[in-house]
C-alpha cells in the first residue's frame, strides 16, 4: 500500500478521476496483511490458504474490499500497540515529531478515506472525510469546541486538513475512541459520506474504535500552528513493522523463514513498482500542466492584444464623435439651408455612438476573460508547486524502499543455494516436458498425414461410386 498524488492534465472528468486515484491509497490486494504477535506479516494470496481466519463467515476471502479492510484493521492494530508501547516506555509528553505517532495518524486517515463517495466541486472531484467528522458536533454538542477550533485555525485551506487537524485535537482531547464510536453507531448518516463496504460501515470500524480507547494512556501536546496539514502525504512505514532476521529465525526454520523472507521481498519490490509508476505518472502530469500553462499564457497575450486593439477603436470613436460634434456646430450656423445634411450627420452620430457602446462592452468582456485567465494562471501555479513538493516526498520514500529492498536482497541471497537444488530439478522436468513436447508434435504431424490419406481415399471412393452409377 502506498499513497500517491495523482494525479493532471485539461480538466475534464477522466483526468480528475485520474487525479483522485493518484490522491488515494493503493491497496496491493494480491498481498494479506497479518499479524504475528507485535510484527507484520505480509503473505502472497496464490501461496496461502484463502480459509478465513479471523474474517467474519459471511465474506468473501478473495474480494479485495474485504482484504482492505482487513489489511487496514491490522495495520490499525500495529499502529496502536506501538504507539502505546513507546511512549509509555517513553515516559513524556508526545509531541509532532515523535514516529509511531505520525505513523498512528497516517493509519487513521487511511483508515477514514476507505470507501469514501465521490464529491464533485467546483474544481472537480473531491474526497474528503471531514465530512463525516463533522457530524460528530450534531451527535455530540461536546465535541463542538474541536470543529471550532479547526474552523479558526490559519492555514488550513482544504477538507483534507480540517480532518487531520481535528483527528489531533481529538486525541490530544482523549475522546478520539468516544467521538469514533459515535459516528459508527449512526450508521444512517454515515451512507451519504461512505460505500456500504466501507470500512467504517463494516464490523472493522468497530473494532478499530474500540481499540482506540487504549490511546486514553497517553498525553501528546501537538502544536498545529506552523504545521502544513493541506499538503502532506501520508505514506504507512511498513519498515516499522516489518519482520527481522532474528525474529524471523525464532519463530520459523527452513523453508518457513526463506517463505518469509521472500514474500517481504517480492512486497517490497511490487511497492516500488507502484511508486515508480507513479512518480512518472505525476511528471507527466506536471509537464501537461507546464504545457497547459504555456497555451494560457500565448491566449492571455493574445486577449492584451486583443484589448489593445480595442482601446484603439475606442480612442477612434471617441475621435470621430468629436469631430461629428465639431462639425454640428458648424452645420447650426446654417441650418435652414443644410437640415437634410445635419439629419444624416445626427444618424450617423448615434451610430457612432451605438458602436463605442459595443465597443465599451466587448472591451470591459475581454478585460473580465483577462483576469480570469490570470486567476485560472494562479490557481495552475500553486498546483504544480504541490505536485512538485509532492514529487520529492514520493522520490525520498522510493529511496528509503530502495535501501529496505536491497537489505531484503542480502537476505534473499542466503536463501539461493537452498534454492539452487530446486532449480536443477526443475530444468530435469523441463527436459522431459520438451521430450514430451516432442512426441506428442511427432503425434500430430503423423496425425494429420492420417487426415490428409483419409481425405484421398474417400475422394477416391466418391469418383468410384459416380463411375458405378
């Protein structure tokens, strides 16, 4: 699992749809996530047993949402065992930096975009569970306080971190199990916000809820001020929680520690797989909106040339009224003997001016698409400054994979000579496959001879019978 952030190129439905899913987890569902006392366990689906365990009967073992679900539930569980864990061993105040802690709000708040319905706005499509987290304040006056103070807090400008700030302020609160187990309950509203395989619709929600009222224990003093909530990327550390050598060997010999061994790698490399797509994902997206950028600013120069013309017309109305006027004065002196002429000068003075009021529109028109284009300029700015920002969070994270990948390397190594006399075995089974291929060719080309003598003779016997007849 990894988050991403998605990704865009001219707004339109398909690419907001692609900008959502590069925004939201990718659950790796070919992967099950377990846990073996206070380590994480990652098993291949083909290679294990898909008998539920602590699955409810009702569910499918191979849907993916319900792996979801399940995957999020123990990572949930991990999460809040080693938060507790260390800080009570740690013996003081949490605060903003401390790991377990980031990695306990990042568990959260995948947990809470689970299953989360789309919300078009007026920038697109949009998922958020902020609000979700507010209909704690109508179920629970008390918990008011918290949604105003995350309404008054500066510098936050998205849902996206409201909710984060509000899943601090809870904690912080101790009420984060109790607010948790008020929404579950209510499971009616829930629906408008959440799929009804969400994890929040589903017993997983529940049991999460239940689990965070070990969070009671512990004190944690978050300062949220200098904070940038909005533009974060939450990226699960499974190095964590991961399973070591050691561990490994205490628990399991033989080919259970090289099963173990293995599996961890081939998630390790499918997560880099996934982050690499992604990041190229994200540049192409980058280059399309420098692209995009560009088009507006060739329109924008051509709308100031356009305004500048214009203006232009305008200055020559303005001219040419004058001297209309000019020349009725002139016409006034004599107008027993010129009325006709001065009937068709006022015509064509109201045309005139008809014509500069059009001209007045269409330039106040232009100078309205002209700050438009500047805003649309701006808003496209400050995206690629988050999409690049957000480029160089998921390039460091492929790093930090890449060194996790190559320890697992060394340890895959250990594990080869063992598979070396698999290997010759194989290649003794392939030989023999290719001999049977062989035969069963040889089988066919007799085979068709067969058909093709088969097809003479009846031939044969056909002209034989009309030389009969």
């Amino acid at each position: 699992m990894s988050d991403l952030t998605p990704q865009s190129e001219t707004p339109t439905p398909t690419t907001d749809k692609i900008t959502q899913a590069a925004r939201e987890t990718i659950y790796l569902c070919n992967f099950r996530v377990s846990v073996d006392g206070e380590w994480l366990c990652l098993r291949e689906l083909n290679d294990i047993s898909l008998t539920p365990d602590p699955e409810p009967a009702h569910e499918d073992p191979k849907d993916p949402i319900a792996i979801e679900r399940l995957n999020l539930m123990n990572m949930a569980k991990l999460s809040i065992k080693g938060l507790i864990e260390s800080a009570l061993n740690l013996g003081r105040t949490l605060d903003s930096d401390y790991a377990p802690l980031q990695q306990f709000f990042v568990v959260m708040e995948h947990c809470l975009k689970h299953g989360l319905k789309t919300k078009k706005t007026f920038l697109g499509q949009n998922k958020s569970f902020w609000g979700a987290l507010e209909l704690v304040e109508k179920l629970t006056p008390e918990a008011g306080e918290i949604t105003a103070s995350v309404k008054d807090l500066p510098g936050l400008k998205t849902p996206l971190g409201r909710g984060r700030a509000w899943l601090r302020l809870a904690l912080m609160q101790k009420k984060l199990s109790d607010y948790m187990k008020t929404i579950i309950n209510r499971k009616d509203l829930l629906s408008e916000f959440y799929e009804p395989n969400a994890l929040m619709m589903e017993e997983e929600g529940a049991v999460i809820a239940g689990l965070l009222v070990g969070l009671n224990v512990i004190d944690a003093n978050l300062c949220m001020k200098g904070e940038d909530l909005d533009s974060q990327v939450g990226v699960i550390d499974f190095s964590m929680y991961l399973k070591d050598g050691g561990h490994s060997s205490k628990s399991a010999e033989g080919d259970g520690q090289i099963t173990a061994i293995l599996d961890q790698k081939n998630y390790v490399e499918e997560l880099n797989r996934h982050l690499s797509a992604s990041v190229n994902n994200l540049q192409a997206k980058v280059d399309a909106l420098e692209k995009s950028n560009t088009k507006l600013t060739e329109e924008l120069a051509v709308a100031n040339n356009r305004i500048i013309t214009l203006q232009e017309d305008v200055e020559r109305v303005k001219e040419e009224s004058s001297y209309q006027l000019e020349s009725r004065k002139a016409l006034r002196s004599d107008s027993a003997a010129d009325g006709q002429a001065l009937g068709e000068t006022r015509k064509q003075l109201k045309e005139e001016t008809l014509l500069r009021l059009d001209v007045e529109k269409e330039l106040e028109v232009q100078i309205g698409m002209k700050q438009e284009m500047e805003l649309s300029m701006k808003m496209l700015e400050k995206d690629i400054c988050e999409k690049q920002d957000a480029l160089v969070e998921l390039r460091q994270q492929l790093e930090d994979l890449l060194a996790i990948n190559q320890q697992l390397s060394h340890k895959s190594q250990s594990a080869d000579a063992g598979s070396k006399q698999k290997s010759e075995v194989i290649a003794r089974l392939e030989e023999k496959i290719n001999q049977m291929t062989g035969t069963v060719k040889q089988l066919e080309t007799s085979e068709k001879h067969l058909v093709k003598q088969a097809r003479n003779l009846n031939s044969a016997a056909g002209k034989l019978l009309q030389l009969q007849q």
